[in-house]
C-alpha cells in the first residue's frame, strides 16, 4: 500500500502550521514540500527558513522536493532546516552524484527527480544508493495539471531497473495523482503517491486520505 505525501503547494500557505497539524491528525505520516526558486521552474515558493519554522510544530516526514537550479549549493541549508528526505533534480544539477552523496552524508534520505521527459537512465547508475526517484507526471511548476499518460509506463519501468538491480530505491509520483488513477500508478510501482489539488480541495483530509487508500486497495 502507498503512502500519500500531500503537496503543500495546494495547501493554505497562510496558515501552514494549522495545516501540518491537520494532516497529522488526519493520519497522514509524510508531507510534500515544493520548493521552487523562480530559475529551474517559473514560480517561486518557499526557502529553508519557511521549512524550519514549520519543523518544531509536527513529527511528519518532510519529503522536500527542491526545484532548484544547481540544489547542491543548498543541501546543508535544507538539512539543518529539518529536512527527512531531500529530492533533487537530475536536470539541475551537472554532479549529480556528488549532490546525493552529500545529501546522505549530512543524514538525509537522498533521491532524484526526473522531468516527464528526461529518460531512467539518468538514474540507472545512482541506484543503489537512492532512497528513492521521484517520476514527475506533469512539467515542474504548478499543482492542479492533468498526469502525462506516457509517465505510467515510465515507472513501470523504473520499477523494473530496481528490480533488476535488486535494490531496495523507492518510486514516488509526483503531480497529476488523481483517486483516478492511483490505483495504476500504485500498481505500476510507486511507493509514494504526491498529491495537491487532488487532495487539499477535497477536505476533510482524514476521509480523502480514506479514499485514496481504498481507491488504490481496489488494484
Ligand atoms: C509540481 C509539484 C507537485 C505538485 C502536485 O511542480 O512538484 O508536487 O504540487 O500538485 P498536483 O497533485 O495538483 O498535480
Ligand atoms: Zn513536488
């Protein structure tokens, strides 16, 4: 069974601590941070300082997810922010792995993320040591997009490579993830399922967290 990860950026940025503490008591163990720095993608959210405000007030696992040019520069920043997980993009970053070795260095889970585009062989190489990959079903930027159908197949095969490698990576979709269709994706692989708009336009959150569980029961 998949784990859900909402995705703040649909979320009330104005009260974020009144909406962590919701998600916690809905039952939710992880969250999704979008960080995005105006460069890689053409929005712009929220920085370290935004995430460590957050940290004292909740146990969720912060799964961060840096939309950032060049991410290894800020590593350490996230880290110390309260970072549990931190995903990078492969696009972003020209020594990628020297960004996720630091990333597990300073006690964080490391992961990649891979544009719809951007082929799995950017990651083959980097698997054994990948807390996980993040598939994204639409272009980085927005919440609220449709899911990129050639994306499913994409982590099937994703998962095959792990597979194949006998490594232990995790899968996590991120955008796009409807009741609709996470059921396939979950069936596809992935351990993680990131929603926003699917999720946070949808409260109370304990029950739309109950129907994305049943609708991927329903494999
Ligand atoms: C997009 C972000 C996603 C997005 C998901 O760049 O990485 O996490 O917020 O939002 P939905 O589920 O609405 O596509
Ligand atoms: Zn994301």
């Amino acid at each position: 069974m998949p784990v859900l990860s909402p995705s703040l950026l649909s979320a009330d940025f104005g009260c974020l601590a009144r909406e962590l503490a919701a998600l916690e008591e809905a039952g939710l163990s992880w969250v999704h941070w979008d960080v995005m720095d105006g460069m890689f993608v053409p929005n712009i959210t929220i920085g370290p300082a935004v995430i460590a405000s957050c940290r004292k007030d909740t146990n969720l696992f912060f799964d961060v997810h840096l939309m950032v040019e060049r991410p290894g520069r800020f590593i350490g920043q996230f880290v110390d922010a309260g970072a549990d997980l931190i995903c990078v993009h492969a696009e972003a970053e020209t020594h990628l792995e020297r960004t996720v070795s630091e990333i597990a260095r300073l006690g964080a889970r490391s992961a990649v993320a891979l544009n719809p585009h951007t082929p799995l062989a950017m990651v083959e190489y980097l698997l054994p040591q990948l807390y996980m990959v993040l598939v994204m079903g639409v272009n980085p930027g927005f919440g609220g997009q449709k899911f990129i159908p050639f994306c499913l197949e994409k982590t099937r095969r994703l998962k095959e490579m792990i597979i194949a490698q006998d490594a232990a990576t995790l899968i996590e979709i991120d955008g796009g993830v409807t009741l609709e269709n996470a059921s396939s994706l979950s069936a596809a692989g992935a351990d993680i399922l990131v929603s926003g708009s699917a999720f946070f336009a949808f409260p109370p959150y304990r029950q739309r967290h109950e129907a994305f569980m049943a609708a991927v029961a329903k494999q």
